[in-house]
C-alpha cells in the first residue's frame, strides 16, 4: 500500500528549535519525530511512501535516503513553493494510484491505519479523515458528523461555547485516487479550507472515523514537552533510542552515551540525547536536553527544552518554559528567564525574545 507523508513546512510554532532543521526532524524520544511515522507505516504494510519536502529538505533525505534501511521505499516531491496540503498531494498523483494515506509528518500518533483503512472500504467512502476526541477546540478544526460518520460541518478553531463537537481532524487522511479531480493542477489548494468543504456540498461518500489510539499535534513548545511525558508514562506505543532510569519520583529516557556527574537530581520526566555531559550537582526538571550538549556543575534546569551542541556553563539557571536553540553557549551563572527563547548567543550576549 502507499502512503504520503507531509513533511514540507517550516514549523515557525517551535522556533527556535526548527532555525536548523523542519519540524518532522526534531528529537522526539530521541528519534526524529517523522521516524516514528515512518515505522507506523510500516507495521501497518504502507511499504511505498513519498513525502513532500520545502524547508531544509536535505536534512530529511540525508537521514531517510531512500528508506531501506527502515524497511520501506521512500520518494521525495520537492516543493520550491509551498503548494498547501491539498496542492502538495495532488503534485503526487502520477505516484498515488490506489487507496493511500496521508499523514502529517510532525504528529506523535500510534494509531491502528488498517482499522482505518478497513473502515474506509466499508463504507465505499471517497474521503476518511481520522477524528481525535480533545478538550482544548480552540486550537483545532473540529468535524461534525451524522449517525452513520458521514461529515456535515466543519468548524474552524470554534471557541469552546460555540463547538458542535469535540472531535478534531487529525491530518490523517485516507483517499480514493478519484479525490484528485477535486484539486486543481499546480497551485496552491487546501484539503480544510477548499477540498473538504466541497466534498461536503455535493455530499460525497466522506467520512469521519473517531479513533481512540494517542495523537498529538505537536503544534508548540508545551505540546513538544507533554508528548515526551507521555512516552515516559506509556501513553503511546513509539520506538525511543536509549533507556529509561526510574528514579525516586523521575523518570529519565538516557541515551548509553551520555556521561554523567555526581549528585545530579532528576525531577519529573526528563529526556537526554546521545554524548551530552552532565555536570556534578545539576538539577534537571521535566526538561528535553537534545544531542551533544553540555550542562555545567550546579546549573538547573526547569521545564525547558535545550537544542543540540550547546554548552551551558556552571550554575546557569533556566527556568521555566524557556527554549534554548542548539548551538548556543551560555556563560557561567546566567539566569534565563521563564518563557524566554534564546535564538543564539556569545558568551554573554544573548538573541533572546519572550
């Protein structure tokens, strides 16, 4: 079977951690997050996969290549303009010939796609859209349907009182090749805004399938740190590269590599990437510490995430919801404060905005 992975765009919600690298590359569990979509692909027979890249595209292929190492086929749509999600498919019909899958790169999902895929065939459907139950509308495009899934009405970001449902669209698609005479050739289109709102006026075969495996749109900098606390609490089936040290009331996911100083205190679900080096007495607190980064003796870090290659000097103190991009150097005894994104820095001199 044949898949889609949406893998083009630049992931301006989690600056300053994607200045280097697009969003479905950063470490989730200290993988790329587009890997985990790769080998659910895989478990569920999506063998032959194309992926459409725009930002930073060389850093995708050079880890993903042609896919054998992972077990499937992989192929590149390149986009020098952003087509839209629509417009990005529809540039791939020469490669999606038969009932595919669409799935956004930058999402942590364990869902079952031939549970979904089977649904899809019973139901002769054009058009099935996996729907996730959230209590936060606000942030989603939320789908109404009817008693037998068939989509009425959609609501964009509804505010809570306003909502007809709680169900959101997950970016995860499945698709007869036929929903390609619904998209126009080489422009920019949009499967929420112009597709799907179509598909319900002519009252296509178009579904809406509520699932109850772990999704999340890793949108920002809060939803990147709760999806790691949910691989750490066993909230979803993902691969992680290292292992997992319980400690009192902590949970560490630890990459073999790392070197480790004396004393160190471990609070809340803390993940730290391959041949960094943590300095004697340091606190970590529910915090994402990416590769090759060092933290000074006595520094504490609170709820934050640090990019790759940094070095955070002794007695440094960054506090909560702060962002720290790779390649930063931080000297002894700064305070960075709660919320603040530091872009890049020498010495003491810091790019830094709340």
């Amino acid at each position: 079977m044949k898949a889609m992975i949406m893998a083009a765009g630049v992931g301006s919600r989690l600056m300053p951690m994607t200045i280097d690298i697009p969003k479905p590359m950063v470490p989730m569990g200290n993988k790329p997050l587009m890997e985990n979509i790769v080998n659910l692909l895989k478990h569920h027979e999506f063998k032959d996969i194309i992926a459409n890249l725009h930002y930073q595209s060389s850093v995708i292929t050079n880890y993903f290549d042609n896919g054998s190492k992972f077990g499937v086929s992989i192929q590149y749509s390149k986009e020098d303009e952003l087509m839209g999600t629509a417009g990005g498919v529809k540039k791939c019909d020469w490669f999606l010939d038969e009932t595919f899958v669409v799935v956004s790169g930058d999402a942590l999902t364990d869902i079952n796609l031939t549970d979904l895929v089977n649904a899809h065939k019973r139901k002769g459907a054009l058009a099935t859209i996996a729907l996730k139950e959230v209590e936060d509308v606000e942030h989603f495009g939320i789908v109404i349907t009817d008693e037998e899934g068939k989509i009425d009405k959609f609501q964009e970001k509804p505010r809570k009182q306003e909502a007809l449902s709680k169900t959101a669209n997950t970016g995860i698609y499945i698709f007869e090749p036929e929903i390609f005479k619904y998209i126009p050739n080489k422009q920019f289109y949009d499967f929420g805004k112009q597709v799907f709102p179509h598909l319900v006026k002519i009252k296509a075969p178009f579904y809406g399938i509520a699932i109850d495996e772990y999704w999340c749109d890793v949108g920002n900098i809060d939803t990147y740190r709760q999806a790691h606390n949910d691989i750490l609490e066993n909230r979803v089936k993902v691969q992680t590269s290292g292992k997992v040290l319980e400690k009192d009331i902590s949970k560490v996911l630890i990459d073999d590599s790392v070197e480790m100083g004396k004393n160190i205190n471990f609070r809340g679900n803390v993940v730290i990437g391959e041949n960094c080096k943590i300095g004697d007495n340091s606190s970590i607190n529910n915090s994402v510490i990416w590769a090759n980064t060092v933290v000074g003796e006595k520094s504490v870090l609170n709820n934050c995430v640090i990019g790759d290659n940094c070095n955070i000097g002794k007695q440094v103190i960054i506090n909560q919801g702060a962002v720290v991009a790779s390649g930063c150097f931080l000297n002894d005894k700064i305070t960075i404060a709660e919320g603040m994104k530091v872009f890049n820095s020498s010495g003491d001199k810091l790019k830094a905005e709340n």
